[in-house]
C-alpha cells in the first residue's frame, strides 16, 4: 500500500516539474529578453529551487546539438535563444528583415488578433515600444486610439496578411485552440 502512494508521489512531483519546465520555457520563449530567476518565480509561482532544478532541467535539453535553441545566461538573467550557428541561416528566412524578437512581438499580436500596447508591452517588455516602432514603419500592423484609455489598440494590416500568406480564418482557429 505505501508502495502505491509513494509512486502517486512521485509521479505528482514529476508532472508538476514537466509543468514547471513548460512553464519556464514559455515564459523565456514569449519574453524574448533576459528575465531573472526571481521573476521566473514569481510569473510561475515556484520557489527558486524549483525554479533552479527546472533550468537545470532545460540546460540539458538545449546542450543537445540537435537544438536550434541555447539557454543564455547574462547578469543574473536567463534567456532562450537561437544558437549563433544558426543566426546567418535564420536571417535569411526571416521576411522584410525583421529581427526574431520582433517576429515574436507580431506573433503575440496576430495570436491576440487586437491587443493594447499596454497589454503588450507587459507580455514582452519594454523593448516592445522599439518593436511596434519597426512594425508600424513596416506597416505590419495597425494602431488607433484607445477610446477610454490612454494605451492604444495593436492589430493586424492588410500588408501583414499579404506578406506572411495568412488567412483571418487560420489566425481565428490558432485563438479558438487557445481557449
């Protein structure tokens, strides 16, 4: 009996620390910037410890070469990015030459579909004003007056549409899935 309870245990502890690790990564993958461990656990709401063992965790499966991805770590901070191996290859691919960061800004706004700057510059930090500044120029996306308010609206051009090939109807199903 005390068998099956220890295993319900540990299988528990390990489902929260895959949780944990999914958490972590998504948070350094949307921000897109250096973010502390404090933050980490503050956004996920684990201890440090937990917070260290999952980056540890995360550190072995990016060291693999087979990963396009590297844990960066910078003044007490830790950040997701592309291996610099990689940075000439993606360059090329990436269209308009926007930058990957700001492909992650206009994927947070496409996902929205509508979304306060506000709101934005929260998910991505501040380095999101320097984004939708390139993106505006671009003339990716849209920004209007927040009627009560004073942030204003972010949402998609008919540019975007055109030159990424997506369709309203596919961007609808990506936050239907999202609900």
């Amino acid at each position: 009996m005390n068998k099956i309870i220890i295993k319900e245990f540990i299988k528990k502890e390990t489902d929260e620390q895959i949780a944990l690790i999914t958490k972590i990564e998504a948070v350094l993958y949307i921000k897109g910037r250096p973010i502390s461990k404090k933050s980490l656990s503050e956004l996920t709401g684990a201890d440090i410890n937990s917070v260290n063992n999952a980056i540890n965790e995360l550190k072995l499966k990016y060291s693999k070469s087979s990963s396009a991805l590297d844990l960066i770590y910078t003044d007490h901070s830790i950040s997701l990015e592309l291996k610099n191996n990689l940075n000439d290859f993606v360059e090329d691919l990436l269209p308009a030459e926007l930058k990957t960061a700001v492909l992650r800004t206009l994927a947070t706004i496409a996902i929205r579909k509508k979304i306060l700057q506000s709101d934005l510059i929260i998910l991505r930090g501040s380095s999101a004003y320097d984004h939708i500044k390139d993106l505006l120029d671009k003339s990716f996306i849209v920004k209007r007056k927040q009627k009560d308010g004073r942030s204003y609206w972010l949402s998609l051009s008919e540019k975007f549409f055109q030159t990424f090939a997506v369709s309203h109807e596919f961007l609808s199903k990506v936050g239907d899935s999202k609900k």
